[in-house]
C-alpha cells in the first residue's frame, strides 16, 4: 500500500466528478471523503486535508461557498480572511457626524465578511456553480 499527495490539477479533476455527481455538499468533510474515494484506489490511499480541498475549490471558481459562522470574541483582530486566508479589506462607512468608522472585513476572494463580532467559520456548504 502507497500513499500520495495528489497535486492541485489531480484535486480539481475528482472535484469536478463529485460535484457533477452531488450539486451541493453540505460540509467540507462530506466533500473532503467524496474527493478522496475519487482519488483513492486499492494500491494507494490519499493524502488530503479539508483545508487544502477547500483552497482548490475556491480557487477553482467552480464553488460558491456557504460559509455557517458562530460569534467569536470581538477584541480579536483578525487580518486574515479564515476561511482562504487572503487579506481581509476594510469596508469603512461615515458616521452621522463624518468621522470615519471601521464597520466591516470583507474577503474578494471568497465571500467572507465579518463585523466587530467576529464571525467564526463554524461549517462550509459548497454550491457547484454553474459554467
Ligand atoms: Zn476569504
């Protein structure tokens, strides 16, 4: 028995075959153990992590993510997007009396925002977008 790291464009083939199989995967586990039967056979298991899937698949522009959050502890800061790790932008907003307000944290690259109570990616649903 072998065992691998399948590389980026290996992931994005089974991905592409899970999806077209279910159209919406209610967890990054479910996902991560469909993806990994796809890659998976009597000679070699396969070295994947939920994390990793997760970059591929948003980087793959195949996805749209359901991100479920819980609050998190408002005093954190939080410079980096939790979810694909990019750098989380400030939407800043005027307040009635014009001085300048942080409201808001987006993410470009995968949808997250977040607001002075943090939200903590608690699940992830993904949505097979259609090409
Ligand atoms: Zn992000």
């Amino acid at each position: 028995m072998s065992y691998y790291i399948p590389s980026d464009e290996q992931v994005e083939k089974s991905l592409i075959k899970v999806l077209k199989k279910n159209r919406t995967i209610p967890s990054q586990n479910k996902l991560k153990d469909l993806v990994t039967k796809e890659l998976t056979t009597k000679k070699r298991k396969t070295g994947l992590t939920g994390y990793r899937l997760r970059k591929i698949a948003l980087n793959s522009g195949l996805v749209k993510l359901e991100i479920h959050t819980r609050e998190g502890d408002p005093k954190r800061i939080m410079n980096k997007c939790p979810v694909c790790d990019s750098t989380l932008k400030r939407v800043k907003n005027l307040t009635i009396w014009g001085g300048e307000v942080t409201i808001e944290f987006r993410c470009t690259h995968c949808g997250y925002w977040t607001v002075k109570k943090k939200r903590i990616p608690t699940r992830y649903v993904f949505h097979f977008k259609k090409t």
